[in-house]
C-alpha cells in the first residue's frame, strides 16, 4: 500500500471510480460520514433500487439532511463510524468519502472493525481519502493542515490489512476537481463548515484569500484534488 502516487495520470469525477468497480443497484449500502449527501444522492439515483443508510456525525449537518426528501431509498442517521448502530453482517457495501481522517485517532481502529462487523462476508468497503498535494490542498492547509490526521487515517488502514482485518483488493488513484462560484461560496462551504470550527485570523484570512484568487476565473475557482481510494474485502476472521 501507498500513501501516495505520482504522477496521478487519470482525472475524472469520483463516480466514474466507484461506478466502475461496483455492483450497486440492488444492493444494501452504507455512507458513513455523508456530509450534505451530494455523493449520497448520486449514488441513490443511478442505483434506485439499492437502499442506503446515509450517517453523519455532525449534528447540524444531519438536521438539514432530515429535510432531503426526494430520496427514497435513502435513510439518514446521526450516527459515526466508531459506533455504527446496525447489525452484524447488513450491508453490501460500505463508503466513506473524504471522512476517515476525521474519525478521532484513537477511535480509528474500532472505526474499521465496526465496519468489518456490518459488512456481508462478501462485502466490500469502499475509502475514499484526499492524498496531501494539490492547489486545493494546499489553499485550505493555510489555515487547517490535515497532514498528521491524513497519515494516522492511512496507517490505521494498513493495520487493518496487515492484521487480516480486510483484504486489499485495489488501490485506486485519480485527480478530481472542486469548483467554487467566488471566494464566498468557498467561505461557505469550507471555512464556515458546521463539522469544524475554523477560526482565522486577519492575517490568515487575508492570505487564504489571496490565494484563492488566483483560481478564480469568469467561470468560477477550479482546483485539483488527488485522491486514494482503498477497496477492501472482509478479510479472514
């Protein structure tokens, strides 16, 4: 296993990676830690008959997500990755976008064997982490350096690989691409976000915003986000 890869050649929207090595419709499936559910939706329209139990941990979050109601095979839950309120062996396919490393450290072994524990013995799990570089990345890590909990996320991944926990059955790499209107939509989604509190300085501020202008085109800011996906099988055990 690698942390990273370089240079990362394929550049496409993450759907086109998870579309490509899984089966989803008809299907049980779960997304921990699913933010404001724009992969949930995704995958809840192009496989309609697959059910999804969407969580999130962020309490604000999942209240806007209780008035999502044009998505029918989709429940959402108030719930995270370390203490996962569903059965032994109930799902298909487990995902996580982006939000491993925003499981607590210390947490993150009992994170990955909740998720062995629900999956199917044929299940498979699906993580999806930000690899550190890129303009994005280096744009937010002015004012929240993720570097440290990035690594931990990855090192608690190969333990539970290295320890039988899960099988390793590909590792992906790919670019993908965030957009931004302006730099308000920016501050919006990102630094005022509900699941972290940032809080910037004048200096900082000013910085991070100089530095998202350079983006900025009649079209919006387009940034560069390299991606490692780890697709897991249950392992022995």
């Amino acid at each position: 296993m690698q942390i990273n890869k370089a240079p990362i050649e394929r550049h496409c929207n993450e759907a086109e990676v998870y579309s490509t090595v899984l089966q989803l419709n008809g299907k049980r499936i779960l997304e921990l830690g699913c933010g404001a559910a724009a992969h949930t939706r995704a995958i809840a329209e192009a496989a309609p008959d697959s059910h999804i139990d969407a969580m999130e941990v962020d309490v604000i979050q999942h209240e806007k997500n209780l008035h999502i109601t044009d998505l029918p095979n989709v429940t959402f839950h108030l719930s995270g990755a370390q203490a996962i309120p569903i059965s032994d062996e109930s799902y298909d396919i487990v995902f996580m976008f982006k939000s491993l490393h925003h499981v607590p450290g210390d947490m993150l072994d009992q994170a990955l064997q909740e998720i062995r524990r629900v999956l199917k013995p044929d299940g498979l799990a699906y993580i999806s982490e930000p690899i550190y570089a890129g303009d994005f990345n280096a744009l937010v890590s002015l004012f929240h350096d993720e570097k440290l909990v990035r690594e931990t996320a990855f090192a608690a991944v190969q333990r539970a690989v290295n320890g039988g926990i899960f099988q390793l059955k590909e590792e992906l790499f790919f670019n993908t691409s965030t957009v931004f209107e302006d730099f308000t939509d920016f501050e919006t989604k990102v630094i005022k976000a509900t699941h972290t509190q940032h809080r910037l300085d004048d200096t900082t501020y000013t910085q991070v915003k100089t530095q998202f202008s350079r983006n900025q085109r009649d079209e919006g800011a387009r940034f560069t986000l390299p991606m490692r996906v780890d697709l897991l099988g249950v392992g022995p055990g």
